[in-house]
C-alpha cells in the first residue's frame, strides 16, 4: 500500500509541472480544501466501506497562450534626399525629438534660387504683356490669336516657377512627423545622392508588438482584445496592451496568425526592435472538477470513483489543468455525481459503500 501511495504521490507531482494552467470556477464552487479528518477511513461491517465523498463541480478551464513578440515604432522612416547634391547645414542631433516639418538637412541651393528668380521675372513680364495686349484687341490693335498666345505664355511661365520652386524646395529635408531622429554620418560638406541615408526617424509614443499565434486561437482573437507583455530585459515590468491589426491569412508555414499588440510607451522606455513574451487568455468550456487525492492511475489511463445508489463504479476521465490541490477533467460526469475523496484505495467496481460527505467528522 505504501508503495502504491508513493507511485501515486509522483505521478501527480509530474503532472503538476506538465499540466499547470489556469481556471475559473463556476458560481457556487469553493476552492478552498475543507478540513478532512484524520486516518484512513473506517469499514462498516453492515453496509459496506465507509468512503468520503464530495459532488462533482464544474469550472471553466482558461488558456493561456505565450508568444514572443518583436517591437516597433508607431511610425518610422528612413529619411533619403531627394536630389543629389553638397550638405550645407545638419540642424539635428541624435536622439533629439523633432517635429513635423522640422528642417533636418540643407543642400547648397544656389543654382536653385536664381532658378526661381529668372522663373519669377518671367511670369511678370509674360503678366504684363497679356495685359497690354487685352486692351488692344478689343480696339482692333492686336489680334485676338496674338491674344491667346500671350495668356499660354503667362500659363507657361508659372508652371515653370512652380518647377523651379518645386526644385528649391527638394534641397531641404524636412521631418515628416513628429519622432525621435536617430544616428546619422552626415556632416556639413559631405556629398550626398538619392541612395544616401540621412537618419532613421521613430515615433515612440506608441510601441507595435509584432507576434504569431497559433491557427486553433485564430478564431478567438479580435481587434481591441487586451494582451499583457513583458519585455524580456525588464520581465517583472507587465505592459497591458490592445490588439491593434491581424493578417488576413493563416500562414501555410508556420500555421499560424500574425498580429500586431499596441501598447502606449509615455515614459519613452522601450525602444523599436525590443523583444517581448506576449501572454493572451482565453475562456475554455466547463470541465469536472476534482480534488487530486481523488484521481487514481491504472494502465488504461486516470480514473475516479463515482458512488451510484450506494455502490461504486470506476470512470475514467482525462487530466485537463491543475491549481491549488484540484484537477479539472474530462469524462462522462456531471453536476452533483459523487466522487471519492477519502478511501479509494483497495476498491473494486460495484462494492457496496457507506458514502458520507467529505470534510465531515
């Protein structure tokens, strides 16, 4: 008997690593264990074993599902020049927090402004001439084509100032939202193209946690759930976050949906491309609930027993979560069965019993 208690003691006691999880219980169930008297249970010679039992309860499993997450920032850019040409001003500085619209690089733009100039004393003149030429033609002075030709040439005129302006305007890098700019090369004097990186520039007020869950939860998940993740540098710091966007598809790979947790960062703290452990939890459905000195072992599988008009039968269940000292299963119970808590050991199917309540002196 010793031996088998032990057996029974260890195998729970794996379980407890492999199936740990958490429940909820359903109204009316206490988890708290009662007191339970002490010794083995005694035998009645005149109706049967004295076991202690307890009525089946139901509770509500909850899953937890954990993935690792990669941060980024809300918005970022890699900022690129759009013309080629001769740094003559760098206004930022690593780290600095800019806003939008804010000057970050200057180009030399000399050329630029004389363009825009001769652009500018082309349209007065085109201007001036139409209007010479409007007061002519209804007197009969200028034809009416002379007329037409001078309104294109105003027309022609402004689109070029619109280009020239245009032009200027691209030898200037500005920020195109607010954010932090980051590490640059760039130095008054140098040379720069289209393919020169200028900096990187992050809006870290909000931090994006891209991760992949599983495809059996895919159904379960919805813009706006809440999600809590950790940083994996700073895990005793929880971060309650929303989720903020999901893929369309499965991925045929992996098996799973990728999405993205928004989670607010005012301290300015995490930074884009930090890791983190994403926790999600979910609702299952009822499950039996059992106290664990109340489940036994055999080799077709775990098994409780149930007491039915004062005689016992053996069911077999299958081991869902455990907390605190109670299982939940899975088996062919229902509310109000009663289950075997004290004295299962040594019972065979169909003995006669003398049930009384568990926790009960």
């Amino acid at each position: 008997m010793a031996m088998k208690l032990r057996s029974q003691i260890a195998v729970t006691a794996v379980l407890a690593v492999i199936l740990a999880a958490g429940w909820v219980l359903l109204p009316g169930t206490n988890g708290a264990a009662p007191s339970r008297p002490h010794g083995g249970a005694p035998r009645n010679q005149s109706s049967g074993i004295l076991v202690l039992t307890e009525p089946i309860k139901f509770a509500t499993d909850k899953v937890v599902v954990r993935a690792i997450g990669t941060g980024e920032a809300f918005k970022s850019a890699s900022i690129y020049p759009s013309v080629a040409g001769e740094v003559v001003e760098v206004t930022f500085r690593s780290e600095q927090r800019v806003a939008q619209g804010a000057v970050l690089v200057r180009l030399d733009d000399k050329h630029q402004r004389l363009a825009v100039r001769l652009a500018q004393v082309a349209v007065k003149e085109a201007r001036r001439r139409l209007k010479r030429l409007e007061k002519l033609t209804p007197s009969g002075a200028a034809s009416v084509s002379r007329l037409e030709t001078a309104q294109t040439d105003l027309e022609s005129a402004g689109l070029r100032l619109d280009q020239a302006k245009a032009a200027l305007s691209d030898r200037t890098i500005y920020a195109p939202f607010d954010g932090i700019i980051g590490l640059t090369d760039i130095e008054k004097g140098d040379r720069v193209t289209e393919d020169t990186l200028i900096a990187t520039l992050d809006d870290r007020s909000v931090i994006l946690v891209e991760f992949n869950l599983p495809e059996e939860y895919a159904g379960r998940i919805a813009n706006g759930d809440r999600v809590t993740v950790r940083p994996w540098t700073m895990q005793d710091r929880e971060m309650q976050g929303t989720i903020f966007a999901s893929d369309s598809r499965i991925d045929p790979v992996t098996r799973s949906l990728r999405l993205k947790a928004r989670i607010a960062d005012s301290g300015d703290s995490i930074r884009p491309g930090t890791s983190f452990q994403v926790e999600l939890a979910f609702k299952g459905r009822p499950y039996p609930i059992v106290r664990e000195v109340a489940v036994l072992w055999s080799r077709d599988g775990a098994y409780v027993w149930r007491v039915t008009e004062n005689r016992i039968e053996k069911v077999f269940v299958k081991i869902i979560p455990r907390d605190r000292g109670l299982i939940l299963v899975d088996g062919p119970l229902k509310i109000g069965d009663l289950i075997v808590v004290e004295g299962v050991q040594g019972l065979r199917a169909g003995q006669s019993v003398e049930p009384q309540p568990y926790g009960k002196s």
